[in-house]
C-alpha cells in the first residue's frame, strides 16, 4: 500500500512534538511504555522519508500515537480522493465551460513533475 510518506512523518513528528519527544529514541521508549516494543532502529526507519509502502509497524506505531494512517493512503481512484473532489467543488462554478476549464487546468498540472 503507497503512502505520502512524507505527510505521515511530519505528522508523526508533530505528535511527538505534542508528547514532548524530541529524539527517536524516546518515542521508541514512549511506545514501550505503552506495550508496542519498537527498537529504535525500527523508529529511525520509519522516520526515514526513503519508500512510500504502508508497513504493519508504521501501522501499528500510527495507531498508538493517534494517528489516522489512513488519511496518508494514495489512492489510486480519484473519486475516492477527497482532497481532489473537495479542491474540484471548491473551485468549480456549476457550468460546463468551467468544468472544461477545470479539466485542463488538471490535466496540464499532471505533466509537472511529482515531488513524492
């Protein structure tokens, strides 16, 4: 499952802001205390903005750190987007020439090159 990694990390790391936790190894003890034993080698890497798949570990870290993982999922379905379908409705005026309008507008953007 493809993430926006780097979305999830700085959510995580504004949590770990809100907890007081300024180095990994203290949200790896953090979550100990909890009953998730994580290494702190298992948080480095999950902190690491390298790969864009969902592990069972970031899952698991997301869940007892209150963090909605789900929202980070790149959908692959654009009418399951709600960021882009709420953007369209925000920004549409109801006619079809500004639906076309629309269209192109995206449809231009989608040739600029991603920023991952």
């Amino acid at each position: 499952m493809r993430i926006r990694k780097r979305e999830l990390i700085e959510a995580l790391r504004t949590r770990m802001d809100e907890l007081g936790l300024t180095r990994q190894e203290d949200l790896a003890t953090w979550l100990k205390t909890r009953g998730l034993r994580v290494h702190q080698s298992t948080v480095s890497r999950l902190l690491s903005p390298a790969g864009h798949t969902l592990s069972p570990k970031m899952k698991q870290v997301c869940k007892y750190a209150g963090i909605s993982w789900a929202e980070f999922v790149v959908s692959p379905d654009p009418k399951t987007c709600k960021p882009v379908l709420e953007a369209v409705a925000a920004a549409w005026d109801g006619t079809a020439d500004h639906a076309r309008r629309l269209a192109r507008l995206i449809h231009a953007a989608s040739a600029l090159p991603s920023r991952g």
